[in-house]
C-alpha cells in the first residue's frame, strides 16, 4: 500500500512539472505582449511631444492621443487577464498547500505511533531523548544519529523530510504569486491612473479642434473618408473567406453546445433586435440634405444619441471580427453574426471585447464616448448582410 502511494506521488509530481512548464510558456507569452504594448504606448506619447513642440496642427496630435488611449485601454484588459490568471495559480498553490500539509500531518502520526510502540517495547532511554526534542526538524536530526530505527522507520522518517521540503517549496511559490499580484495590481491604478489623465487631454485638444474647425465642407469629406474606409473594411472582411469560414465554424460549434441555431439566426431577428444603446436616434440611414451647403451626404448607418459612458451591447451573438481605429469615427467594433450579416459599432471608448472572441447577445462592449463639448454623445450602428448595407432601424425593435 505504502509503495503504491510513493508511486501515485512520483505521478503527481511529474505531471506538476509538465503542467508548470506550460505554465511558465503562457506567463512568459502574456510578459511579451505587456512590454511591446508599453513600448508602443511609450513611443506614441514621444510622438505627441514632439508634435507639441514642432507647433503640429491640434487635429494630428488628437489622433495620436486617441491611439494612445486605446493602447492603454488594451493594455490595462491585458494587466487584468494577467491578474485572473495569477490569481487562478495563487489558488492552485494554495489547494496544493492544503494536500500536502494533509499528508505531513498523516506521515507524522504514522510516525508518532511507531515511535510510541517502541517507547512501550523498548530502547526507552533513546526514544526519550527524541521525544524531548522541541519541534519535528530537531527530532528527525536526533532521529539520524541514534541508530536505532529499522528501515520502516527509516522510510518514514524520508517522507516526513520530503514532505516538510515540498511544503517549504510551495510556500515559497505562494509568496512570490502573491508578491507579483500586488505589482499586477499596483501597475493597473498606475495605468488608470495614465488614461483618466489624457482622456482629460483628449477632451482639451477636442475643444481646441472643435473650436479650429473652419467650413462644413471639412465634415463633408470626412464623412465620405468614413464611409470609404467602413466599406473597405466590410469587404476585406467578406473577401476573406479563409477567416470568415473560421468564424463560421466558432459560431457553429457554440450555437451547436448551445442547442441553438446554428444558421440563419440573425435574418430571423428583422425588427426584434434590441437597441445597442439605449437613447434617441440623431440621424438616419440613407442620403441626407444640407441645406447649408446645398449637398447630399450618405449615412450607412445611424447615429443615437446617449449619455457619455453609457454601455454599448451587441444586438445578437457572434465573433468579434475586427476592433480598429479611423479618424473622425473613433474605435470601431464589427461583430460577424454568421450567415454574412455583420453589425458595425463606432464612437465609443473603453472597450471591453477582443478580437476573435465569441459574445451573447446583450453583451457589453464598450462605452459611449466622450465628445469633449457635453455630457451627451452618440453611438453610429450599421448593418450589413453579405456586403449590402441595410437600414438598422428595420432591423431594431419599435420603441
């Protein structure tokens, strides 16, 4: 019995080494990508001085600050899925502790009652001096230099010696974990800390730009420029077919675990999806009129207007396809719903969503932005169904 409990912990032992192994790849993984995302963050904040000191127009140096903030936002998720995970391993460390100090406990009475039938049938006289010892290390050390244990004895004296030295091991490991949490925590307020700073800067250089803009005929272009590059987007992302297929099938296996649909789901939902956030529509799909400038802009989408920071969901489950940047738009989420429907989301900050992840209907993807001029700003949401842009108000649910 005694041997094949040696053998079982030989077994657990090994396969701890495999598994921290492996965990050691995923901590080194996750170190590389914190530090190239500071370096990318560090070398957009040299830019925006630099900018600042060579007079560079308000506009461009918005755009760098905007790219800084989303850098800081993926940064701070990414300090945040490294805390779960030393986290989970700090839990891990501790079950581990609790097994072994179980077993210690089990080899010391085990050896407590071999030397207490020794006292009772002999050699007293030693065992009294082991027995006065003050503490378990003392008593063993005794134990070495009275030769008068069989090997029984003696194999019970190497497990209780193992076992205090793996309880010291995994104590050690526990300190450390707990030593790196609190530094993973104490650099996510740093970071906050950073982004709560230039998302004030942001809201400074969008005032400036807002009080710079010259003509109309600027939003004119820009809008169009948007339009242009959605579109571009939408049709890269339908081209590629080696990509959407992998969607496809993410989508499939889930609905599938799910015992839901797993086609046709989003052309079934025309006029009940619910609305991506709540407000009031500010501008609608399709040409509109200035009558200013005499001139007819297309809008692909619409805009609704809500109170900066409020949440922003996904009107029906899906992979998260693409999160970009495009001036003048803001962060963009697009999310494949399968069945070459996708829903496009813009103006919006504090993204809580990565790429190639799969997402519930209602749930969070980020936040209203701030537009620097008022405590409202406005989601832009677009449908497309196989490269076609469609009105979303037919597809959302009546107020």
């Amino acid at each position: 019995m005694q041997f094949l409990f040696c053998v079982a912990l030989l077994i657990t032992v090994s396969f701890a080494e495999r598994s921290s192994s492996d965990i050691q790849k995923d901590i080194d993984s996750k170190k590389d990508k914190i530090s190239t995302l500071r370096q990318e963050i560090e070398n957009v904040e040299k830019g925006i001085i630099k900018k600042t000191q060579e007079a560079i127009s308000t506009t461009e140096i918005l755009i760098d600050l905007e790219n800084k903030i989303t850098l800081t936002e993926k940064l701070i998720r990414s300090l945040g899925r490294e805390e779960r995970f030393v986290s989970s391993m700090i839990h891990d460390t501790q079950e581990r502790i609790k097994r072994k100090k179980a077993y210690l406990n089990g080899v010391k009475e085990k050896l407590t009652l071999r030397l207490q039938h020794l006292y009772k049938h002999g050699k007293s006289s030693f065992l009294k001096t082991i027995i006065s010892a003050d503490n378990w290390n003392e008593a063993i050390y005794r134990i070495k230099y009275l030769d008068i244990l069989t090997e029984h004895e003696l194999e019970l004296r190497q497990e209780l010696q193992d076992a205090l030295t793996e309880l010291d091991v995994e104590e050690k490991k526990l300190a450390r974990e707990l030593t790196k949490n609190r530094r993973i925590r104490s650099d996510k307020e740093i970071e906050n800390s950073r982004l709560e700073t230039d998302k004030k800067r942001r809201t400074k250089y969008l005032n400036k730009v807002n009080n710079q803009k010259s003509t109309l005929e600027n939003d004119l272009k820009q809008k169009q420029r948007i339009i242009a590059e959605i579109e571009s987007i939408i049709n890269k992302l339908f081209n590629d077919k080696s990509s959407m297929k992998k969607r496809e099938d993410e989508l499939v296996r889930i609905r599938t675990m799910q015992n839901r649909a797993t086609s046709g789901n989003f052309a079934k939902m025309k006029g009940k999806l619910p609305w991506p956030v709540q407000g009031k529509i500010i501008s609608r799909f399709g040409n509109q009129k200035n009558r200013k400038l005499n001139t007819i802009t297309e809008n692909v989408g619409i805009e609704i207007q809500a109170t900066v920071g409020t949440p922003v969901i996904t009107v029906l489950d899906g992979v998260i396809s693409t999160i970009t940047y495009i001036r003048g738009h803001g962060n963009i989420i697009i999310v494949d719903h399968g069945g070459g429907f996708s829903t496009v989301y813009a103006q919006i900050e504090n993204i809580q969503v990565n790429e190639n992840e799969y997402i519930q209907a209602g749930d969070r993807l980020a936040k209203i932005a701030s537009n620097g001029k008022s405590k409202n700003g406005k989601l832009h949401f677009e449908v497309w169904g196989n490269q076609q842009k469609l009105n979303p108000e037919y597809w959302l649910t009546k107020k």
